[in-house]
C-alpha cells in the first residue's frame, strides 16, 4: 500500500503546479518548427522543418522531450514546401504524432513529394481546415485564419477598419503554395501569438486591409522567415503591431536571400 502511494505523490504534487503555456522555436536553420504545449499538457507542432538527415526531426525531438512529452497530440502542416515538411517522416520515428491538420489537396507537381512525405504520416489521421475553424486543444485557443487560399471573412475580436491599405504598397501574387497556406493565431488570455507561416504579401494586405481581421498581436512569427521581399507588408504590420518578432532563420536564408539547395519559393 505505501507502494502506491509513493508513486501517487509525484502525480498529485506536479498537478498542483499551475503551468505556463510554452512555446519553443526549434533553430531548424530558416525552415520552420513551432512547438506549443499548452497549461493543459496537451501539445501542437506547427511544421516540421528540413529533411537533411534528420537533423531537424531530432532537434525537434529533443525540444520534445525538454517539454517533458511522450507524444505530440497536434500537427498542422501549414504547407507543402520542403523546409516545413521535410523533418515529419523522420520525426514520426521518434515520437507518436496523434491528429494532423492540413489545407487540403491541391497539389503543384513540384510539391508532390513533400505531400507524399505528409501522407506517409498523416494520411489515417488527417483534417483539412478551413479559415475559421478551430483546433481543439486544451487550454489554448487556435484559430484557423487562412487555409487554402481562403481568409477568415469577419474581423477577430480586436480588429475593425484599416485606412493604412489605401496607400500602403501591395505586390503580385506569390506561388500558388505561399498563397495556400494554414495561417493561425493562438490565443491565451491577452496573449496573442500568430504564424502565418509563408504566406506571401499579397495575402498579408488581404487579411490586413481594408479590414483588419486579425486584431493586434504580442508575437509575430515573421512571414517567409523574414524574408521581407515577399512577406512583411508594412500595411498589414502597421495592423497588427507586434510587440514581439520572431524569425526562424538560418546563416544564409531570409531578409531577401535564397535558401541553400532549396526552390526559390521556399
Ligand atoms: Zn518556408
């Protein structure tokens, strides 16, 4: 009986601590991987980072355990580029991935790879999502505010008109991919965090303007890896006026330079 006991104490002691939601950027060297785990325990890896011999799937894995994590219960691929899907087949070996999230099937040829790569994982256990839909995980809130070419239509709370888009500067059209991606924003209490992923300026100035449908926010996860060329528009971040910037970058990506042995839109 003192048996059973014994074990119980640590149990009970660690749920009495209160817990901080925590966020750790893996350095997967200007690709992306974003690892949440929320006050609940549960946990959300956005993207998975490069393939390169499973350099980033470990050092997400290690982040992993650093949380204390048997299992990641959340995974949203926001897009299929190389730099964001390339880690998940060897990540999946390392650590059980329960539910996937996705923007659908749409596929350029060139991207045919990393969606098979996707599928080889997620396939049994995918969602596609659509803007405005929302992921399930406890204790945090995560809104879906772009997937598949589509924006959320109705402004978030904190959001309203934004007279910056009549003369601030707008751009082309990226490729098809960086126009498709899973956008979303999480939210704890007052606490706002949003990663965008790759999606291109263009999309940025949609979600910014006329309307600003976002609200501000307290973290931006930069667009394109601070790649300030094709993400970053000033109208849109005069709109949502970060107080913090992020950029997962690597030495020789980002802030306009392409990435090593990547396509250019990457
Ligand atoms: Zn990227």
């Amino acid at each position: 009986m003192w048996l059973v006991a014994l074990l119980l104490v640590p149990v009970e002691s660690a749920r009495a601590q209160p817990r901080n939601l925590d966020i750790y950027w893996v350095d997967v060297e200007g690709g992306a991987a974003t690892l949440m785990v929320s006050p609940s325990g549960e946990s959300l890896l956005v993207d998975s980072g490069w393939e390169v011999d499973g350099r980033d799937a470990k050092r997400i894995f290690a982040a992993a355990q650093q949380a204390g994590l048997k299992k990641i219960d959340y995974f949203i691929l926001s897009h299929f580029h190389a730099d964001h899907a390339g880690g998940l087949q060897a990540l999946a070996k390392l650590i059980p991935i329960g539910r996937c999230f996705d923007r659908g099937d749409f596929i350029e040829p060139a991207n045919q790879r990393w969606r098979d790569a996707y599928l080889s994982v997620c396939a049994s256990k995918r969602t596609i999502l659509n803007a405005g839909d929302k992921i399930p995980l406890k204790g945090l809130q995560v809104d879906v505010v772009a997937s598949n070419g589509r924006l959320i239509a109705k402004p978030l709370k904190g959001g309203g008109p934004n007279s910056l888009g009549a003369t601030a500067e707008n751009k082309p059209a990226d490729v098809p991919e960086n126009q498709l991606m899973v956008g979303a924003l999480f939210t704890y209490g007052r606490f706002r965090f949003l990663d965008l992923a790759d999606l291109d300026w263009e999309k940025e100035m949609e979600l910014a303007c006329p309307v600003n449908r976002l609200g501000e926010v307290t973290i931006w996860q930069t667009g394109r890896h601070g790649a300030l060329d094709g993400a970053g528009a000033p109208g849109f971040l005069y709109a949502i006026r970060p107080q913090v910037v992020v950029v997962n970058n690597g030495p020789r990506k980002g802030l306009g330079g392409p990435s090593p042995g990547s396509q250019k839109a990457a």
